[in-house]
C-alpha cells in the first residue's frame, strides 16, 4: 500500500514536508536521507544513527543491571572456558 503526500520545493531546492510524513519516518531536523532516483521518482530512505536510534528508538525489551550482568558472564565463560 502507498501513501500520497504532497509537498512545497522551496528555495534552494528544499523540499518541506508534511507533518504526518516526518512523524511516520521518525524524521526531525538533523536525521540523514538518503536520496535515490528511479524511474523518474524520487526516493527518500532516513539514514538513523544507531546511537539516536538506542537513545530515542522505539523500546522493545526491559532488562535489569543484574540480568545483563549474569548474562555477560554466562557468555564470557562459554567463550573463554579452557
């Protein structure tokens, strides 16, 4: 499914756009795009820093200082053990 948005080019070639757009990409001022041209369509693909994205990223598992340290541990003895 594609969604449509239309936007402003504005001086200096600036594209401007919508709010719902920014929001869906996670966009704001700063992130990296990478721009591809394909068949006459311009392509925009945000290029995250991963420490922005550990940062402010969506959070998707919780975790305690102890359970990472045992984990830590556990696989540092499967690495390391003579």
């Amino acid at each position: 499914m594609s969604l449509v948005f239309k936007c402003k080019v504005g001086k200096k070639g600036a594209l401007y756009l919508p709010k719902g757009v920014l929001k869906m990409l996670r966009l704001r001022e700063g992130v990296k795009v990478e721009l591809t041209v394909e068949e006459g369509r311009l392509v925009v693909r945000p290029i995250y820093d991963p420490l922005d994205l550990a940062l402010n990223g969506p959070k998707f598992a919780e975790t305690t200082v102890e359970e990472f340290e045992r984990e830590s541990e556990e696989m540092q003895s499967e690495l390391f053990e003579d």
